[in-house]
C-alpha cells in the first residue's frame, strides 16, 4: 500500500508546485521556495524515466538517455514579450532518439496546472528553413505513405495534424497538389490534451501516454526520415 501511495503523489507534487508557481511568478518566491521546486522536479524526472522504458518498447532509440538531460527550464526569455513573468509554470520534457532538440521528432510532453497538460509529437519548430524545405519536399514525393498515416482509424481519432502555415502554397510547389494543405505548413505537430484529473495515478497516466505516444509513432517516423541528413545550427 505504501508503494501505490507513492505513485498516487508524483502528480500530485508535481500540480501543486507549478500552481503555487503560476500564483506567486516572482524571483524571491522561487528561490525562498528551491526545496519545494526540487521536490516536484524530482517527481517529473521520475515520471519521464517511467516514459522512456515505456516509450522504449515500442521505439527503443529512446532508451540510451537520461531523463535530467531530456527536462526544460521553467525560467523564461521575457526579451520579446510583454508578459515579463520570470517562469513557465509548466515541466516540458521532449523524449526522442537525439535528445530534447526538435530534430530529429520525438514525443512531447507538457504538465500544467489547470487542465493544461498535453502530449505532443512531430515537430513544433518552424524556424528552421532548411528543416521545413526538406520535409516539404518529402511530403510532394511520398503521397501515399503520409495519406495511410492520417488515414489511420486510431490515429485519426486522436489527433490532427496543426503547424504555422503560409498562405499560399510556396513557390516550386504544385498548387494543386494532394498534399498542398500540408506543404503550406512550416511545421508539422499533433497533440493530445489531458485535464488534471486524468494525472492522479502515475501508473495510469504512464500507460495512457506511452499508447498515445506509440500512435503517433508512424508520424514521427515519416519526418525524421524526411530530416535525415539535418543538422541543428550551431549556436
């Protein structure tokens, strides 16, 4: 019993923290309250190393890494926006076969308080040129493998495809091609929303995202093959 009790709080931690973290968004309440952060911090690396074994039946490029290295910080890069707020009350962790950066695709995820968690997969990023190009190039050649993915009765029943999108079809691209919708993106994401009370056991949550995740294998597989070859800039 002590054992399920354990399990029952990770969320529990976890929601708590970044509650208190949304109400009270200041410097001195985040640093007076480090115990409290690492706590909760602890418990989602813990939820994450349950994800990659899970994930990893399925997708076992994920397996070589270590849950730290795949969390994001909560401080925020107020430079261009007008919310100033410090943090993002939120715990991001990205699991895929090269780590937490975008490329190659793997599978997201999001914990917020307030009905705000949400699963994710595909690739999120438009800035990067060359990325886009290249997986807009893949989409106008391989027509049927991408139709047999979104085609899918599971897949379709979970999820749609969303991303920044130009317009118009770019220049080079055949306007009335049966893909155009989707080679006017610049990128190319699907996520899955979870409200609060569907966190309350770490088991449960665990199972349900790693059957998510494995749904949204194909599409993940279909743009990192379009990426291969794709290097990050270098900073």
């Amino acid at each position: 019993m002590r054992k399920a009790a354990t399990k029952r709080s990770h969320m529990d931690s976890i929601l708590s923290y970044l509650a208190d973290l949304e109400i009270n968004n200041e410097r001195d309440w985040y640093h007076a309250n480090k115990a409290y952060y690492k706590m909760a911090m602890e418990e989602f690396v813990d939820v994450v190393e349950r994800l990659i074994a899970a994930i990893g039946v399925f997708d076992p490029s994920v397996l070589p890494n270590s849950a730290k290295d795949l969390t994001f910080k909560l401080v925020r890069d107020t430079r261009f926006s007008h919310d100033k707020s410090p943090y993002n009350p939120a715990f991001r962790a990205h699991i895929a076969a090269g780590g937490k950066q975008p490329i190659p695709t793997g599978y997201f995820l999001k914990i917020a308080p307030g009905d705000k968690t949400f699963l994710g997969g595909g690739l999120f990023a438009s800035m990067f040129k060359d990325a886009t190009t290249m997986v807009r190039n893949y989409l106008a050649t391989h027509v049927d493998e991408f139709d047999t993915i979104i085609a899918n009765e599971q897949f379709a029943a979970h999820f749609s495809i969303k991303g920044e999108a130009l317009k118009n079809v770019p220049k080079g691209y055949d306007p009335e091609h049966p893909l155009a919708g989707f080679i006017k993106l610049k990128s190319w994401y699907i996520d899955y929303p979870l409200v609060d009370s569907m966190l309350s056991d770490t088991d449960e949550f665990v199972n349900q995202a790693a059957g998510l995740f494995c749904l949204m294998k194909p599409f993940n597989d279909y743009l990192n093959t379009a990426l291969v070859g794709f290097e990050m800039p270098s900073r």
